[in-house]
C-alpha cells in the first residue's frame, strides 16, 4: 500500500542514526515496582539522545533546560 504524494525509498540504519542524532531524540519513561498494590520502587527516566554539537545548539536557544542539581529535583516519594 503506497500513499499519493510520497516518494517510496530504502531508509538505512545510518540514515535514521544521523537523522536522530541532528535533531535529538528525548525518551521519557516511569517504572513502578508495585506488590499488593504496595509500592516498592519508582525509577523515573529520561534520555536525551543527540550529538554533542545538536545538545550544545538547544541549550544555547533555550530548548532544553540545564539539569538541576540533585537538591533541585523532585522526588516522587513523600518523605517521613
């Protein structure tokens, strides 16, 4: 099944490496480890995937904030 107005290629590997590393690929995710609907462990991630040269150009224009120091972050677990 093709659609009108798009072109048909092979796409490689390397293309879509060089495409993700130019303009950066952010992966957000949250895990709970849950028992009895207890929970035990939460980890929170997020990834920034790009070149040195793609990161240093988005802090520069503002599109990605600099990473707050451990005592800045938010824990998701209230405290005692």
């Amino acid at each position: 099944m093709t659609h009108a107005g798009f072109a048909e290629r092979d796409v490689t590997l390397l293309d879509l490496l060089d495409r993700a590393l130019d303009k950066g690929v952010v992966l957000r995710g949250d895990l709970t480890l849950a028992v009895a609907d207890v929970d035990l462990v939460y980890v929170g991630l997020q990834v920034l995937l790009s070149s040195v040269e793609t990161a240093e150009r988005m802090r520069r224009t503002g599109r990605i904030p600099d990473d707050p120091g451990p005592a800045e972050r938010e824990s998701p677990v209230a405290g005692p």
